[in-house]
C-alpha cells in the first residue's frame, strides 16, 4: 500500500485526513467534471473495500511503529489509507509457507492477538469490524473498518472446533487451499464439511490459490457468495492465482467476488494493466462480481486507488458500475454471510465431524 499517495496529491483534502497537522499543502483542484474530480467525488461517498492487506505479518517483527503518524517501518499507516481513499481492509492472516503445520494454529492466533492490539492502540483511525453493519458504522464514524481474514486452512489443524474458535475471535475470511482437504481434486469430504460450517457460522470462503476443481466444488456448495481476495484474469497474465475465464464466468453466475490485485505479479505494474483486467473480468463476470484488493507491504507497486478510478471513468464506465466496485459489492457478500448465517444456525447444529471419519486415508 506504499504508494497509494503516490500521484495522489491533487486529489487530497484537508478533512479527508486523520491527522490535519500533517497534510501536505494541496495541488491545484482538478477540473469540474473530469475524471479526477468525479473519481474523488464517488470515492468520498462510496470509499474502497481493499481486499487483502498483508500488515499483521509485516508488523509482527517491529519493535515500535505508529500507523497514525506513518513513523514506522512499514508502507501502510492511516494517512495514506485516507490518501488512497480506503475505507475498509481484509487483513490477511495468511502465513508463509515456510511455518510449519505444527505452528499454523499459533501463528494465527498470534496474528489475530497482534491485529486487535493494533486497532486498539489506535482508535481515531481504525475500528475492528464483524459484519457489514459495523463497516457502514466505522465509516460513518471516520474510520477505517478492520476485517479479520482471509487466514488459510492450515489454521484450522482439521479441526471444526478451532474454527469455531477462530470466528469467536473475529475471523470472517478463511482461505480454501493448503489443506489436505482442500487440493488439486477439489473438497474432500470433510472439506465440504468445512465449508458447510463457515456458512454457518457466517465466515466467507476465500478461494484465490485454491485448485480449479476446488473452487469450482465451493461455487457450487456454499450458500454465501464466495470470494477470490487475489486473484485477476488468466487469460491476461498467467499467475497461478488468476482465474480463467470459465470460472469467472461461474463466479458470476454463483454472484461472487472476485477482487483484482494491484500487484505487479498478478495484474501488471501499472494502472493502465490493472485496468485492463477490471475491465475483463467486468465483461466476463459482471459488474456486481468485480472488487479491489491490495498487496503485501513491500511487495511492489500499486496503483493509486483515485488514479484507477479516473482511468475506469475515462473508460467508460458507469458511476454506478463504479460504487459497486469499491464498496457495494463487498458489502452485498458481507450483508450475505451475516443473514445466511442467522437463518443456518436455526436448522443446523455445531458440525461435531471429524477428518478421520469423512477422510479417513487423509487423517
């Protein structure tokens, strides 16, 4: 998120930002009517839903850091998050392949600890946040909305119960991949297991990284709208967390999510190349199946959230295409899971199964 203030200046104000003694002196006004002026416009009222943050893990090694005042050794704080006109974050609890399965469950424990200790040091930027209601509130109040995942399967060590525990801690996105469960032939049956019970509990399905059988098996299973917090057009660059078109197709019949990273890895290093893929996966999926999500810290550039949307104006698009983007289709999933969650935990009870009994050659 480092350079969501880069060519950002002439599009800040003053009371767009927490701390005013700090805002940088303001660069001529855009034009009435041009794309920049309406992108700030829109994104005042319908501000972005990023979703994937990487900050917990950047943060866990750092002996001191201030994300009100930015004097820290990471390139997230909450200035350039007003900058960048952000008004909600998926703060990814994912862990690097290299941790050992044994510490999966620590280490996102430990990450989640670190995360409300983080919201709680600073709450005249951020708010933890459990349900679409409490983003609409943070925002209301002037701050940031803090959600809790995607963390990946490995943090459930196959076990329902920790899941369980996971959302009572705030968890509201876990990630379908790096499980024994969840591989290259799809869901298994405990893994349908899974997924049926974070539908109960109201914890959205992150499928980016996951196989196609995979994702495909969750589209069809999850009675909540199913989301890819990483993941752009595979016909357009061939990351292996990109979705092809037949299954954006399926996201959009299926009314999920898909939310385009700016990353140069996944979409391009430009704005003009992240564009290109919003633009794709609009055509394929539909306009109500198309979001935004951010980067790693550290992982290189990204476009600035009001520079894409002044690009995707001068494309064309349609304002209320746009509102979507940003902030309505995110809160439509998260609206979603809070109300098939209520109506599940009143025909269905905790799910007492066991890997061992649904999967027992995987146990």
């Amino acid at each position: 998120m480092a350079d969501l203030q880069d060519e950002l200046q002439s599009l800040a104000e003053p009371g767009d930002l927490l701390d005013t003694a700090q805002t940088a002196p303001l660069a001529p006004q855009p034009p009435p009517g041009s794309p920049q002026e309406r992108a700030r416009a829109l994104l005042a009222d319908h501000p972005v839903v990023d979703g994937h943050s990487g900050l917990p893990w950047a943060l866990r090694d750092l002996a001191w850091y201030d994300l009100q005042l930015g004097d820290s050794g990471v390139d997230t704080d909450v200035l350039r998050l007003r900058e960048g006109r952000v008004g909600a974050l998926l703060w990814s609890l994912r862990l690097p392949e290299r941790i050992e399965a044994e510490r999966a469950v620590g280490a996102t424990l430990e990450q989640l600890d670190l995360v409300r200790s983080v919201v709680a040091a600073h709450p005249e930027g951020l708010r933890l946040a459990r349900s679409a209601g409490q983003v609409i509130d943070a925002r209301n109040c002037g701050r940031v909305a803090v959600v809790l995942g995607p963390a990946g399967a490995a943090a459930l060590d196959d076990s329902l119960g920790i899941l369980r525990v996971l959302h009572t801690l705030g968890l509201r996105v876990l990630t379908l991949a790096g499980a024994s469960w969840a591989g290259e032939a799809g869901l298994t049956r405990f893994g349908e297991e899974v997924l049926r019970e974070m539908n109960r509990l109201g914890v959205l399905a992150d499928v980016s990284g996951a196989s196609d059988a995979t994702i495909a098996r969750a589209l069809a299973l999850s009675r909540t709208p199913v989301l890819c917090t990483r993941s752009a057009a595979r016909s357009l660059r061939a990351h292996p967390d990109n979705l092809s078109d037949a299954l954006l197709a399926e996201l959009g019949a299926a009314k999920g999510l898909c939310l385009v990273p700016s990353s140069p890895e996944r979409s391009g290093p430009g704005v003009q190349d992240v564009a290109d893929h919003l633009d794709h996966v609009r055509a394929i999926a539909g306009p109500e199946s198309v979001g935004l999500s951010g980067h790693a810290p550290g992982a290189g550039a990204a476009p600035g959230y009001p520079h894409l949307i002044a690009e995707l104006l001068r494309r064309g698009w349609p304002e209320t295409d746009v509102t979507l983007l940003t902030w309505g289709n995110m809160q439509r999933v998260l609206r979603s899971a809070d109300f098939a969650a209520r109506a599940a935990r009143e025909r269905r009870k905790p799910s007492a199964a066991r890997i061992s009994e649904l999967d027992p050659t995987d146990a």
